[in-house]
C-alpha cells in the first residue's frame, strides 16, 4: 500500500442517491474525472469503484462509488480519507513530483553543509513548509518557495536550500 497518494477526504453527502463530497487536494482533478476508477478509502484503504466523478466546484468534487447506494451510506464515509494508486495519478511534468517523492532527502546548504532529513512536508494555508530533522537538534522549517528551495535533484536524493539569516536556527 505504499504506492498509495492522498488525493483528499470525504465530506458530507450529496444529493439522496449516496454521491458524496470528495475535498480534493489533486492539481489535476480533470485527469482524474476522465480516468479514476478505483479509490482506496479509510484507514483500511478499502477499494472502492469509482461510477461516477464530476467537478463540483473548485477543489470539490462529487463522487459515486458501486458500493453506496443511499444517503445514510454515504454519510458513514464522512471524514474518511481517499487514497488513489500512483499509477492512476496524472503524469508528472518534468519539473513536477509529488511530495512523498521528497520524504528522505537529504537537505543540504546551497554551500554544501549538511542540514539534516526531510522527514514530512506540511501543508498549509500559505504553502508548503519542509520539516527537516537534524541530528541534535530541533526540526528544521523551510518554506517550500523559490527564494530557499533552489534545487530538487531527486535522483541525487537532494534538497538544496539557500539559507537566510535566522531560517535554520
């Protein structure tokens, strides 16, 4: 189940006919509208079959799965987190990867010094930030913007970071 990528949670129900909202965090919801078929849903990652997906709105999907059939069905899954296989993601453009890609880099200085580990990505509502762990250390938090994050070499296992006064005290 490793090759699994969190695409979003369930939210309320939609309509009486057990359609569902999906709360999507997907850059390509249009890719998977045309070709998802199977979510994996839960803490279980139980497959489901996909029937039925429209954009709703941005960000907010609909979702009819086979195996529910009604509102009350529907209104079990509320919360539950939605899992698709990385084969059915969009493909990557070359300047593209996903975040779990990033997960064990290790994060050094545009200089060369050793920062730590990227041990998780967080999102937020201003971006993303890179928990870097260091050896004796607290955590290390970097904003995943331009101005720190130069280079990404996921073939070297690298995160390069140019550092500011401050950022990595």
């Amino acid at each position: 189940m490793d090759d699994l990528l969190y695409i979003g949670a369930l939210g309320a129900p939609f309509g009486v006919r057990g359609q569902i909202k999906l709360h999507s965090i997907s850059s390509h919801p249009e890719y998977l509208i045309r070709h998802l078929r199977t979510v994996f849903i839960g803490p279980k990652r139980i497959p489901h079959q996909v029937t039925r997906l429209f954009l709703h709105k941005p960000g907010l999907l609909i979702i009819q799965l086979q195996s529910v059939t009604d509102r009350d069905a529907a209104a079990d899954l509320r919360g539950a987190e939605v899992y698709i296989a990385a084969a059915d993601a969009a493909p990557l453009a070359a300047n593209e990867f996903f975040y779990h890609d990033l997960i064990g880099l290790h994060a050094v200085t545009d200089t060369g010094d050793v920062i730590g580990k990227v041990r998780e990505i967080l999102e937020t509502g201003a971006g993303e930030i890179a928990v870097i762990a260091r050896d004796g250390r607290p955590d290390a938090l970097v904003p995943m913007v331009r101005d720190f994050i130069i280079a990404i070499d996921l073939g070297g296992r690298q995160l390069v970071i140019r550092p500011i006064d401050g950022l990595l005290d």
